[in-house]
C-alpha cells in the first residue's frame, strides 16, 4: 500500500457540506451566547428592583383642597342651593359637576360658541366666563329650567317642529339665547334675528332652521 493510499481524506475533500454545517452552527452558538450576555443582567436587574410604591396623595393636599372650598348659595331654576366649591370654579363648572345640571354644555370653554348659555337674572350670558362666586343671590336659569318633556317652553316645541337641530350640542345654547333675544331690540327681519344670535355656533349648520323656529314664536307672539 502507498502512502498515498494509507493517507486518510480530510473532512473537507469528504464532505463538503460538513464545514458549512459547522460554520452555521459556529455563527449561531456564538450568536446566542451574546445574546445571553447582555439579557443576563438585564433579567438579573428586574428581578432584584424592587417594584415601584402605587402613587398617594399627601394628606396635607388633601387637608389643603377640602379647607380651599368655599360655601356659597345658588338659586337655580327656582331652588336655593347651599354649595362648598373652589372659589375659582366657573359657574359652567358648578352647575355641570357640582348641580348636575349638564344639560349646559361646554364646548370652547373661552365663550366663543355659545354652548354654555344660560340666563341670569333674565338676561343670557355665557357661563364658562363667570365665576359661580359672583353669582350669590342672582336668578340662575338652565336648560332644564326652560321646560321639560311634556311642558315644553315654546321655543323648545318651535325648535323641534322646524327641526332647528341636528347633533344637538349647541342646541341648549341656542334655545337659550333664542328666549333671552325674545326680549331683547331686534328687527323683524331674519338678518338682525343672525345678528343677535352670531354668538352661538352651529358646526352642523342648521342656521336656517333655527331662525325659522326663533321667528315663528316671535310672529305668535
């Protein structure tokens, strides 16, 4: 036998796919070994932290918020309300959260669409730029204190036969406005009734019902 015969082959010459495999799982043991690496004391670091205190309320905050309320007494829509409140609450915010009446809706929030519109002592303001402290004595008058399903006021039934309404946002507003402008100086004509009521916005544009409804009560009238 030569020496060449007795030689043994080399894995390569053998099997040329065997250096390949091996290559691949070279790379890949490698690949995880890293990985392993740098997830070892993340994983280690958030088993030792301890978990973070649920948040609280010092009770001296809370001590102070009880002791900045105010009292003060409403009347609104007929009823004498004895209140505690944050002297900077608008009256928007008193009649919406502290009386529960929503049906005055806030929409800017900076009196620039009307949606907030209620009476005081007869006559239509904007609640969301009055503070409900300057308002002690005064006749408060809502939505709700307009009229109710089967005692409708007749500017709420006008409304609702001409159809002055579509999302209903503004619709509290704009009746509001209606009844105060009802006695207020406006010409008989649809542009002086526009006039009067620019303060209140319709995003869904029903305009032309609306005056229509304002229009029809003030000719019954």
């Amino acid at each position: 036998m030569t020496i060449e015969e007795k030689r043994p082959h080399s894995g390569k010459s053998q099997n040329p796919l065997a250096s390949h495999v091996s290559r691949r799982s070279f790379l890949s043991s490698l690949g995880a070994a890293g990985l392993a690496a740098t997830a070892a004391p993340m994983v280690a670091a958030a088993q030792t932290e301890p978990p973070m205190p649920p948040e609280t309320i010092a009770p001296s905050a809370i001590n102070e918020a009880i002791d900045g309320a105010i009292p003060i007494s409403l009347r609104v829509n007929g009823k004498q309300l004895d209140l505690q409140i944050d002297p900077r609450t608008t009256l928007l915010d008193c009649l919406r959260e502290t009386v529960h009446l929503t049906g005055t809706k806030k929409g800017c929030d900076h009196g620039q669409c009307g949606a907030c519109t209620v009476h005081v002592n007869g006559r239509r303001i904007n609640s969301c730029l009055t503070l409900a402290v300057m308002h002690q004595g005064d006749e408060i008058t809502t939505i709700e204190g307009l009229g109710q399903p089967g005692d409708l006021h007749p500017m709420q039934a006008s409304f609702v036969k001409h159809d002055g309404y579509q999302c209903g946002y503004c619709t509290s507003g704009q009746i509001m406005s209606a009844v105060a402008l009802l006695k207020e100086k406006c010409g008989s004509s649809d542009a002086e009734v526009k006039e009067l009521m620019s303060g209140n916005i319709c995003r869904c544009g029903a305009y032309p019902n609306i005056v229509a409804a304002i229009q029809d009560v003030r000719q019954q009238a």
